[in-house]
C-alpha cells in the first residue's frame, strides 16, 4: 500500500529515491533506455500502474483502483513543473511510455480515466 512511504508511490527500483528527485528537479539524463542511471524506471512504473488497473478493471478489485490514483497523485506532484524541453528529455528515457508520460500532466483523476480507456481499448 503506498501509505507505507507517505508519498503515494510504489515501486522497486533501485536507486530509485534518487532517481525521482532528480528528475523532480529537472536533471534528467538519459542515453536510451536508462534515466538518471536507472534501467526503464519509467517503464517499470507503468507496468504496475497497468497491473494495478486491471486488478481494479477485471476483479473489481477497489484496493487497486486506491493504489493507482495514490501513484498517480504522486506522479502528477513529482513531475507537474517540469518544462517542456524536460519532458521532451524525459520522453527520451523510454519511447515506448510516452502516452504514459504524457499523462503526468493532468490531474490524478484524468490519468485514471486515460488508462481506463486506454486498457478497455487494447
């Protein structure tokens, strides 16, 4: 449950507290698939948001649909002032997620509503 941080985010990424403050604060380095030093942690967030969405989707599972707005409160905190040429540098990190990243810049609630449509859609 995300309350154990106090943040809303869940994750195993090594390195990862690091990782996230940095890019908060605009200092995002990527050579491909790696950001800030860390392979795909990107990518490894939206596989959970994505597992956490279809517990909620197909095992009505209201736990889920919890975790996932919380992460999503924490993403759109994390990331909301970055600037375009930030994003576009974090676009880099993981081509794949772009729509995932992308969504950081609403509100939690739209983030769910966007992976909801996009998971009812696949």
């Amino acid at each position: 449950m995300p309350s154990a941080r106090g943040t809303g985010y869940v994750g195993g990424i090594p390195d990862e507290d690091r990782i996230w403050k940095e890019v908060a604060a605009g200092n995002i380095k990527s050579s491909g698939f790696d950001l800030n030093g860390g392979w795909v942690p990107w990518y490894m967030l939206h596989k959970v948001w994505d597992g956490l969405i279809n517990a909620y989707l197909l095992c009505d599972n209201e736990l889920a649909k919890t975790v996932v707005v919380k992460m999503s409160d924490w993403a759109y905190g994390t990331f909301k002032n970055l600037s375009e040429e930030k994003f576009q540098t974090f676009y880099g990190s993981d081509l794949s997620n772009i729509i995932h990243i992308n969504m950081v810049r609403s509100s939690n609630l739209h983030v769910f509503m966007i992976f909801i449509l996009i998971e009812t859609m696949q």
